[in-house]
C-alpha cells in the first residue's frame, strides 16, 4: 500500500482525493454572484485585485506551507513574467514591445517566470530557515535593482506602460466584471490544484520533507530535487498572476516587485494563514482592504505601520494567522455545547 492509499483510503480514486464540502460550495456560490451585489470598483479594485495577490501568497503557501521553505522572491517571479509579457506582447513606451499577440506572448511569460524560480530555488534549497530567507531576499533586491536601472530590456526605472489585456469573444477582459470572472477562473483552478496537490504522491512527499528531510533522504528520495520541482510548480502559479497583475494595472514598474511588495507577500500568506491553500486568499482580501480604505483614516504613507501593526496583532493571538483564529474560536464554541451534556451524563 502506498502513503496515498493510505491516507486517501485503498483504491481511492483521484476524485476522492479532493472533496468539495458545503463551505466550498456556498463559498463559490457567494463568489460568483458576487460582481451582480458589488460596484465596479469593488469588483475590480477590490475583488479582482484579492485574487491576483491571494493567488501569488498561494505560490508561496506551497512553498512555506507543504514544503517549510520560506521565499521572498515569489512578487520577482510575478515581475519577471511580468516584464516577460510586455518585452514580447505590445506596450506604449516605445522600447521592446515586440507585438506578439497576447495568447502567444503569456505562455512564454509563465514558462519565464516557471524557470527563474526553478532557478531560484536551486540556489535556495541547500539551506534551510533564515539562510533561505536571505538569499531570496537578495534574489529579489537585486532584480529589482537591474530592472530599475536597466533601459535597454526593461526601461529602466519608467517600466512599461499600456500594455493592454485581451480582448476575445467581442468583450475586453479588463473591463470590471470580465476581468473578475478570469481571475476567479484562474484562482479556482490553482486552489483547486494545490488541494489535489498536497494528497498526491508529490504532495505528501514534499510534505514529508518538510517534516523530516533527513528520514525521507535515508529510504532514498532525492529532496534536492523534490524541493527545486516545488520552486517550478508555486512559480507556474506565481507567473501566471504575474501577467494577470500586468492586465490589472496595465503596466509593469520595479515598483511593483520592490521589497515592500515581497514582504507584503509574505505578510499577506502569514496573517492568512500559511497551511491552507484557503489562507492566503483571506489575507489578500484584509490586505486590499487596508489598502483601499486605510488612506482615509490615515495617511497614505503609514500604510506599511498599518499593516505592520496588523501582522504583530494577527501573529500575537493567532500564530496561525486568521485561519488559526477561526478554530479557536470554534473549539471554544464546540467545548462550550459539550458541557451541559456532559454535566447531565455525570447527574444521571
């Protein structure tokens, strides 16, 4: 018996391995209608937006989560397919845009975005914990650094601009609910992947790994290479919201894979909560949230001690971030009915 039969059940078939519950129905039910209840401003801004940035936190909840590798490089691996997607597809700014029709230009961007963070991960997963953390960070500096001041390829500090989205089947895929409706498809689909995921082979390999490299290395699997393949695959998912993220704002900047924005990535998976794929979406939509709103509060430039501030308080009473909240709380409530029948169970 396999530890997949063992864990699915003997013969379980591949759809017994991913279950929908009533929470995920009801939650895509609630998603779906959702654009019909909002404004175009909180269907674009605000729910289309959680998507992008709640799928790239999902590239390193793989990562962190089923792997215990942490990296801050998963915004550069956005960015690379990013700036992939306007170097060979079509922008405004009068350098590179070599005009290649989108459906042409975005598989090449996500294989770019796949192999830098194959890339990255062979430099990264000889170490392990802080060094990890470091040397991503480094990655992830000095690409925004070359990209800042390189002119030639990526326009120096300008980026590109007018870099447009699709247009198909007579609609414009950036208009509101259009474009909310792709990022649902494409977050459905990666969220659904990584819940299959993590049950394969693969999965609880990797999974294994992380909990003990050493025992998994001695009966003979090769976790270099486990690992460097976990790299390839949370950058397929990072890449893709990479290019999606350059449809949503129409351009590519260094700005927009600053170290502000790696970290921001892994505040949004953290406060979320880092062991379910479920967790960085919900941190993604607290994270727009403060985003959108905090500026009328405060003062646009005190919105990293804001979401500070969040972070210390999330990871204070809730290690696991939200997810870990909403447990307790149901523990606390579950405990709470118990108690009477208990007492009356000792009475009788």
């Amino acid at each position: 018996m396999s530890i997949l039969d063992a864990i699915a059940g003997p013969g379980a078939t591949p759809a017994a391995r991913f279950r929908l519950d009533a929470g995920h129905v009801l939650l895509g039910i609630a998603l779906l209608l959702y654009p019909f209840l909002a404004s175009p401003f909180f269907t674009f801004q605000v729910g289309a937006y959680t998507l992008i940035m709640g799928t790239i936190a999902l590239s390193l909840m793989v990562l962190a989560g089923y792997g215990g590798m942490v990296s801050l490089s998963q915004m550069t691996v956005a960015g690379i397919a990013g700036y992939t997607f306007a170097i060979f597809g079509i922008n405004s700014s009068g350098v590179m845009g070599l005009g290649w029709p989108w459906w042409l230009a975005a598989p090449i961007a996500i294989a770019m975005g796949a192999l830098a963070s194959t890339l990255i991960g062979a430099l990264a997963v000889r170490t392990a914990g802080i060094y990890m953390i470091m040397i991503t960070l480094a990655i992830a500096t000095a690409f925004f650094y070359f990209a800042r001041q390189n002119y030639a390829l990526f326009n120096g500090f300008n980026g590109f601009h007018g870099i447009p989205a699709p247009e198909f089947w007579g609609i414009n895929w950036r208009d509101p609910m259009p474009f909310y409706y792709l990022s649902l498809s494409i977050a459905a689909f990666f969220y659904a992947a990584v819940m299959y995921g993590h049950r394969s082979t693969f999965g609880l390999s990797l999974q294994a790994i992380r909990d003990n490299p050493r025992r998994v290395r001695a009966i003979g699997f090769d976790v270099a290479a486990h690992r460097i393949f976990a790299f390839f695959l949370a950058g397929i998912i990072a890449a893709t919201s990479g290019v999606l993220l350059v449809w949503f704002n129409g351009q590519i900047t260094p700005g927009t894979l600053d170290v502000n924005a790696a970290v921001n990535v892994l505040v949004i998976a953290v406060v979320g909560g880092i062991r379910r794929p479920i967790g960085p979406y919900l941190g993604a939509l607290l994270f727009v949230l403060l985003q959108n709103f905090a500026i009328d509060l405060l003062n646009p430039e005190r919105f990293n001690t804001v979401i500070g501030l969040v972070f210390l308080a999330v990871i204070f009473f809730s290690p696991d971030g939200i997810l870990g909240l909403w447990e307790r709380l149901k523990a606390v409530d579950v405990n709470r009915s118990l108690r009477p029948s208990s007492r009356r169970s000792q009475g009788n």
